[in-house]
C-alpha cells in the first residue's frame, strides 16, 4: 500500500500496519493453493492510504480504475486492469468507493464496514463484506441491554452514514424491547475539526448531569472517544467532582470495542466499565507465523518488498519509536495492536476472491490482460462458495456473511488495559445469547422498577421509560415487574384486592353441614322426625281409646306421616345444592305440609257438623262430608301446582357472585309458582283457623279447636313474617330461614295436636275412658245458660259428637 500522511505517533498507525500485514500474508498463502497454481496464476496487490479521508480514498480509487496507457513510454506492455478491492475500513469511505466501483461493477469486499445501507444491492451491487451488517450488531446491543435490564441509556455516534444509520437502527430496535434513549450525542467525524472542542464540552456535560444513565452505546471512531473520556475526566477535575461520576458502562461497537488505546492516560477504573462487540474470529496461527518469519528473517524477508522496507524505515525514524533498531522491537509493538477479528476478515476477503478468480480462469487462460473482467470475478464471488481453514462461507443476499458476535469485556492488568476473552457470543438466528460469564449489578433507570402489584404510569409527552408506579385497582393485579398495565381477573371466580399481585379464587360458600347455625336446625329436624315416628308408635299402641279416636283415628296417622316428611324437606336445605336437591325441597314440603292442613281441614268440619251448624244444614253437610275425597282433592291440586311449576319453570341451581366470594343456592325458578304454593297452604291453614276458633268451646278435654286455632295462628304468623324477611335477605342464611319457618309449623303442629293427646295417655289414664267421656259432656251441659251452645243446636251436637268417638271403632 502505498501511503501518503500516515502519523506513526498515532497508534492507529500501528493497527493499519497490522491490517496491510494480514492482506499480505493472505496473498501470499492463496498464491500458493492448489487453486491457483493448478491455473497457473497469482494475485497481485495494490496498496493505497484512505488517511481516514473519503476525497484521499476517491483519488485513489480514481488512480486504479482510469483505463491503463499500455503505449506510456513507447512501451508495449498493458497492465492488468484492477479486478477487486479489499477495504475500506470505515463506512464513511466505502460507501464512496462502492458508487464509483459500482460504474464498472469491480468487487469490493470490506472486513468492518457495517453500515446497513451498503447492503442495498440495487445500489451497491458489487459490494460485499465478511461481516454482518449494523442492523444485527444494534439488535445485539439491545438485547443485551434488555437482558440486564437496562433501559434509560445515552448514545454517542461519530457524525456520518455510519453513526446516523447505526442510532436510527438501534433506536428503533431499542424502542421495540422498551428501551429509551435519554440523549444522542453526535460528535464531528474527525479530531481535526474546529468545533470538536466546544461539541466535546458539551457531550462531558450532558453525561455528568445524567446521572441517572450509567450505560451508554456508543457508535463513534476510536480517536473520538480518546477525546471524550479525556474531556470527561478534565471537566470533572474543573467542577470538583470525585472521578467516580465519570464512570459509566460503556457498550462499544465493532468499530472500537477492540481498541484498548482509546483510553489514553485513564485508567480502565476511571472509565469505568466496557462491553464490545467484536465479529467473531478464527484463530490466527497463519498470522502469527507470518510475524515469526519476518522477525526471524529480519531484511532477507523484506528485500523482495518495499511496503516492509519503508514500513521499518518509517518506524525506525518516528519520534515515537527511535530507540528501534532492530525489526524484532517493531514486530513486538504490532504484535500489541492485532485486531483479531479484522485479520481474519481480510483473509477471508482474500480467500473469497482467490477461489473466485480460480473458478473464473479453470475455462480460459488468465494471463494475458483483459481476458478476465471485474463483473466476472463478482458474479463468480456471488455464485461460489469458499473455504477458509476448512470451513465454507458464502455472501448471503444482502452481500454479507453472518457469523454473530463475540461480547468481551475490557480488563485491568496492573495498569494496562487488555480486551478479555469472549464473555458471552451473539446469535443472530435466535437474538439470544450463549451463557455469559459476567454479571453486574449496575442500574441504568429512569424510574425505579414498578413492584407485582403496580404498573407504570406514564405522564403525556414523557419517555416511557420514566414513570410513576401506582397500585392497581380492585380487581385488577400485576404479576411481574415494570407491567405497563394491570391484567383483569375472571370476575365470575376471582378477585383480588388493591395493589395485588394475583387474583384469590373466590371462596365458595353454601349452607354447609359444618355450620353450628346449621347443626342446630337439623337436630330439630332429626328430634321432629323421632318424636313424629315415637307418637305415630303410640296412636298405633292406643288407637281403641277415646282420645286416639278423637284425634282423627287414621288420619292422625297420615298427619303425622306427613309431619317425617316435611321434616325430611327441611333436611334437603342444608348441604352443597343441586338441581334434583333444589327441585326436591320446595316440592316435598308442599306436598306434605298440604296433606297434613288438608286432613286437619276434616277435623275441623267435623267440629262444626257436631257443635256449631245450624240443624238445617247438619244433613246436607253429612252428605259432602266425605274426609278422604277431601284430602284427595286438595292434595291433588297441590299436586298439579308442582307439576306445572317444574315443567314450566321449575327451582335450580344457581351461583351468585359476591365481591369475594361465590353463593351456591338454589333459586326458585317461578317466584309466581312459589307464591302460589304457599299461598294454597296458607288458604287452607286461614279455613281451618276459622272453622276451628267457632269450635274452641267444646268440652275442654275433647276439644280440638283451640288447638287448631293456635297452631294454624302459628303457621299463618310464621309464614307472614318469611315472606318479607325471605324477599329482602340474601346470603349463606336464606336457606336458613325458609328452614326455621318449617320447623316452626311443623312442631306447632305436633305439640298442638299430639302432646296434649299423649300427655292424656301417659299421665289422664282415667280420662281416657268411655265413661270419663260421657261425664265431660254432661258437666258441659249443665253449664249456666251463658257458657252453653243455643238449646235447639245442643242435643243433637252433642250426640253427633259422642257418635263419632263412641262409634269410631265400628
């Protein structure tokens, strides 16, 4: 290369030197492969300085593309036109070189020019690289920021088509895994420019007032960022701050990650801490032997050229350097400035075009110029794969080769600064990375993160990114960190109070078995069916007496049948509901308390015939009088009113949800048929209490009335007393209460009606006789006038009366 300015006090100077080496020593390696020598050819090479310049760099590619003068001194000989380009290093000077390369579609293949415009092949067709291009390199960036969870950071980019194409890519990838940027900091494209010291000043002084930023990415040239953390360092000693603010996690791109010089006098603790992206690399055995040789054969090897002649002359004659007399020292401060991944891009540059040209010349004979052209050299590096170190590549549409990236750390080693071995790779297939062995606990927020339980809450016009955490609201919870809003429960089995971090299954609540409210109402169900069966046990043992007779004789034994039963309903409202339970309930008790009231009804009409009708209608009324077509009809439309309720609209299973908690309970289906039910129990209850209260004079010992009376008041009372309570409660209880009103005429009944009977047995032997009977009812006779029935209706009550007891056995 021939080279035009190159400042040996810059140690950039020595990296360059480094990168002509590899070409070299590539060149010189395919020169001697089988592909080639079997063609019985060799690849030349041109070397020219860019000096960091994109007008140095189109000079020199105008010098090489210009039509050669093959008549120039009245010589004969035409040169061999050029039929590739390797280079350039910088975006920046590639993207110029590709326009002009592009006019006579001469390849060039760069090993670190990443910017994603130069894989536009419809406007750089004939430009390719060894490398991924920006837009992996600024996904890789962002999900490693994400993976550490860093999402408040800074971005300094050298200004140009490089660092404007990198910090839109990185933006917007940063944005899509909630990422912000808190500032852009564009510095001037080189050192030499006027405004770099006041656009430097500025930069230190938008990163030490953002404190809150502790990682930030950076895009800009080597030299650039020697001059950021030098005025870093200066302006913090200006202001008196301590050297800590300046530190920061700095997360380096190709294009300096491998440049530990960029520190300067700084010290990697000043700096802080550096994450690089570096493309990956193979091993540099064929390099390094390279290098051996020449310090081995120290001027033998450079006779046969003069890049290395004037390489050492330049070298041995700097300031920097003038204590170098021997070849060996200068190979040994180069040894220091390898940059692995860019000699290994070179070689596979070479190494591409090589196999190319090969594949080109295997059908014609390459030697005389002009019979191989640029444009087929480039459609063979399109079509061809190549091998490097026994492993084949090939550019993928886009022109590039992906490959992914190694992530290193920077490392102190007593003072000097060393880029450390890969800590993680990069895989651009997946966006993952392979297990790092670096971890840090450095935050770079804008806001704290929002705890399970909160979400972020944004002000307008605010970055995203900084934010208020507030607690969720009822019924709405959060269940990882930093959510940006609040996930609904299922309301109809959920809920969950404010600021939860998950939703508490609704509890599950019924009139359980286990409740003590419960416990007590089913004893009296239990007690109420015992007695019932203990007094049905009892009228059976006595049923010739007179009081049994009395009674009812075998209807007593159907009311209290009827009695077990509807404490048997009254059982069904406890427990877990179901829809047969449900159905069942409501219909039972109906059935069997209608019964029951049904064959009361006949007693009563049997008082009244006996005691309280006018004689006139006393034969009419013993024709109707028939007690079991009675009970018949009335159970029977009791019946049919079931019926067309669980046909039509019958009782269910229900779950009504609470707030908290979910109420299993049965619903009535019809409130219409419900109402019906009660309201035909409760008409017949309302006709015996009338019958009976005419009847409550009867002889005291005998007389049913007043005990109907009372327990039909009782009924008639409860059950008006259920109906608001039943209409305006809900809840576990409501069961409950329907349950107590139940138990309440069910036991009005039985002590009513069948405790006073069998107190009479137990303890009034001698009232339960035939004669005790007859003497009751002559000392109801003979009663002053005033508590007498009139004397027309007396006698032959009276004898009706003693008719039904006395006779009852027949």
């Amino acid at each position: 290369m021939k080279r035009g300015g190159l400042n040996v006090t810059d140690s950039f100077y020595y990296i360059i030197s480094t990168s002509i080496l590899a070409m070299i020593n590539a060149i010189e390696v395919v020169n001697k492969s089988p592909a080639l020598t079997d063609a019985n050819i060799t690849l030349g090479y041109w070397l020219l300085d860019s000096c960091s310049d994109v007008s140095t760099a189109l000079r020199a590619t105008a010098a090489f593309t210009q039509p050669a003068d093959c008549h120039h001194n009245g010589s004969s000989a035409c040169q061999q036109p050029i039929m590739a380009v390797i280079g350039a290093a910088y975006s920046e000077m590639s993207i110029a070189v590709a326009r002009h390369l592009t006019l006579q579609m001469i390849p060039q293949i760069s090993y670190s020019s990443t910017a994603v415009i130069l894989s536009d092949k419809k406007r750089f067709p004939s430009f390719l690289r060894t490398i991924p291009n920006d837009e992996h390199q600024t996904a890789a960036m962002a999900n490693l920021l994400r993976s550490y969870g860093w999402n408040w950071v800074g971005v300094v980019i050298s200004d140009g088509d490089y660092g404007r194409s990198a910090l839109d890519h990185f933006s917007s990838q940063a944005s899509k895994m909630g990422i912000c940027v808190a500032f852009k900091l564009v510095l001037p494209r080189s050192v030499s420019r006027e405004d770099l010291s006041s656009t430097m000043t500025k930069a230190a002084e938008t990163i030490l007032t953002n404190h809150k930023v502790q990682v930030i990415v950076s895009f800009a040239k080597p030299s650039l960022m020697k001059a950021l953390y030098q005025e870093l360092h200066d302006q913090a000693v200006r202001e008196g701050l301590a050297l800590h603010t300046m530190r920061r996690v700095w997360v380096a791109s190709d294009s300096w990650s491998s440049s530990s010089s960029v520190r300067g006098n700084l010290s990697l603790e000043d700096i802080g801490h550096v994450v690089g992206f570096a493309f990956k690399k193979e091993n540099l055995t064929s390099f390094n032997e390279y290098l051996n040789r020449l310090e081995t054969a120290e001027h033998n090897y450079m006779e046969n050229n003069s890049f290395l002649k004037e390489f050492y002359s330049k070298l041995s004659s700097s300031n920097m350097s003038s204590n170098i007399d021997h070849p060996s020292k200068a190979l040994s401060i180069l040894r220091k400035h390898i940059s692995a991944d860019g000699v290994f891009g070179i070689e596979m540059a070479v190494s591409a075009i090589a196999q190319a040209v090969a594949s080109v010349c295997q059908r014609r004979d390459c030697r005389t110029a002009g019979r191989v052209q640029p444009w087929e050299v480039l459609q063979a590096l399109w079509m061809e794969e190549f091998t490097v170190r026994g492993k084949n590549y090939r550019f993928d549409s886009r022109g590039d080769i992906n490959l992914g990236y190694n992530v290193v750390m920077w490392r102190s080693d007593r003072g000097s600064i060393h880029v450390s071995d890969v800590v993680a790779e990069y895989h651009p297939q997946n966006h993952s990375f392979t297990h790092t062995n670096h971890h840090t606990h450095i935050v770079s927020k804008c806001s704290e993160s929002c705890l399970p339980g909160e979400f972020k809450k944004t002000a307008e016009g605010q970055h995203t990114c900084c934010y208020e955490c507030t607690n969720c609201t009822e019924n709405y919870y959060s269940n990882s960190t930093d959510m940006s809003q609040c996930l609904s429960c299922n309301t109809s089995t959920e809920w969950s109070p404010e600021g939860s971090s998950g939703c508490i299954p609704k509890r599950l609540l019924f009139f359980s078995w286990q409740d003590g409210f419960a416990v007590v109402l089913l004893s009296f169900s239990a007690l109420g069916i015992v007695l019932a069966l203990l007094v049905s046990a009892l009228f059976l043992r006595w049923r010739n007496t007179p009081v049994v007779r009395a009674a009812g004789g075998p209807l007593s034994q159907v009311i209290l049948f009827s009695l077990v039963v509807s404490y048997i309903s009254a059982v069904l409202f406890v427990g877990k509901p179901n829809d047969l339970q449900c159905k069942a309930r409501q219909v039972l008790y109906g059935i069997s308390f209608t019964l029951c009231v049904s064959c009361i009804l006949v007693k009563t009409i049997q008082i009244l015939l006996a005691f309280q009708f006018n004689p006139k209608l006393q034969e009419l009324l013993r024709k109707l009088h028939q007690p079991y077509v009675i009970v018949s009809v009335c159970v029977a439309l009791q019946v049919a009113t079931c019926i067309c309720w669980l046909i039509l609209k019958s009782p269910g299973y229900s779950i009504t949800g609470n707030p908290t908690t979910l109420l299993e309970a049965c619903h009535e289906g019809s409130h219409l048929a419900f109402g019906v039910m009660l309201g035909y129990i409760a008409v017949l209850a309302f006709v015996c209490f009338i019958c009976a209260f005419k009847g409550r004079k009867l002889p005291q010992q005998y007389n049913e009335g007043r005990f109907i009376t009372f327990s039909m008041l009782l009924y008639l009372i409860s059950w008006l007393i259920f109906i608001p309570i039943y209409v305006t409660t809900t809840g576990v209880y409501l069961p409950a209460v329907e349950m107590v009103v139940i138990l309440i005429s069910n036991y009005g009944i039985l002590s009513c009606h069948f405790f006073p009977k069998c107190y009479i047995i137990f303890f009034k032997k001698e009232q339960n006789t035939v004669s005790a009977f007859r003497k009751d009812l002559y000392e109801y006779s003979s009663r002053p006038k005033e508590w007498k029935l009139p004397e027309k209706s007396i006698t032959p009550s009276l004898g009706l009366w003693l008719c039904v007891v006395v006779t009852n056995k027949h």
